[in-house]
C-alpha cells in the first residue's frame, strides 16, 4: 500500500503534522468508519467519516465521527444553503477521485465546501481517511479544518 495519496501530499504541502495509520479494510464491514475504528484501536467519536453530498444541486463534503449521522438540515444551515442530501456513491468518486471506502476530505480532485462537526474540535487528535481504502491520517483537528478551510459547526444528526 502506498503511503503517498493526494491527501498526504497536500498535508505536506501545507506543512500539517500528521501520523499515518495502515489497517486491514474490509470491504463487507456493515458501517466502514466504526470498523475502521476498531481496527486501528480509537474511540468511533476520534475515527472521522467523509460523506459526500450536495448542497442546493452543489457538491459539498462532510466530516463526522464515525458512530454518527449527519443531519441534512444542520449541513444545509452550517455551508448557508436551503436543503442537502447524500451524493451518489458513483458521483462522490468522479468528482474527488477517490473510491468509496477511501474518500479524504483532503486532495480531492475539485475542492468543496466542508463542514466539520464540531464535536471533533474537543478531541486531542482525530482520524480522517487518508485516499486509499485502510490508510488514516491521525492530526489535529483544528489543523484539519485550517486544511480545508472548512467550518466546524454542529451537524451530526440528534
């Protein structure tokens, strides 16, 4: 597995400190993130999804932990938009160049808007995909967001 994906050369760019963690991914897991977790041994609310959606017709990421859902009208409200709804898995891909089970928020092919649940701003460290199925990317939740230029706002779902 390589450990050079567009999401860690942009955080290399950027100067973002950040470790690496390699796991074994498994493609049948009923919920990816929270297998995720367990496989490289954190807390789910420390193991960040990346769900793509759209946002007014617009592409849009979202960023949650992993024992979570995200809530389309707390999404639309944080990125100031009326009404949002997932991607389509075969969208998501084209338009970040990622593959489902190994989208990162970061070097996507076209850059988005992002919105972060706040939540992960009280963690020490968090997880985010790294580009490939099994690669994670373990910083600073405040650094992820200075990244992406992302919003951090309450958007898991109640």
């Amino acid at each position: 597995m390589s450990k050079s994906t567009r999401a860690t050369q942009m955080l290399e760019k950027l100067g973002v400190a950040f470790k690496l963690h390699s796991y074994d991914y498994d493609p049948n897991a009923e919920a990816i993130g929270l297998a995720a977790a367990a496989a490289v041994g954190v807390e789910p609310k420390r193991m960040l999804k990346t769900l793509m959606a759209e946002l007014d017709g617009k592409p849009v990421c979202a960023v949650i932990a992993s024992d979570k859902e995200v809530s389309m009208k707390k999404l639309a409200a944080a990125l100031g938009g009326k009404s949002a709804k997932m991607m389509k898995p075969a969208d998501a891909e084209r338009l970040t160049g990622y593959h489902v089970g190994g989208i990162s928020p970061f070097g996507q092919k076209k850059r988005v808007p992002v919105a972060i649940d706040d939540a992960a701003l009280a963690e020490t460290t968090v997880y985010l995909n790294g580009g490939q199925r099994g690669l994670q990317i373990e910083l600073d939740p405040s650094a992820a967001v200075t990244a992406l230029g992302a919003v951090a706002r309450p958007i898991a779902a109640d």
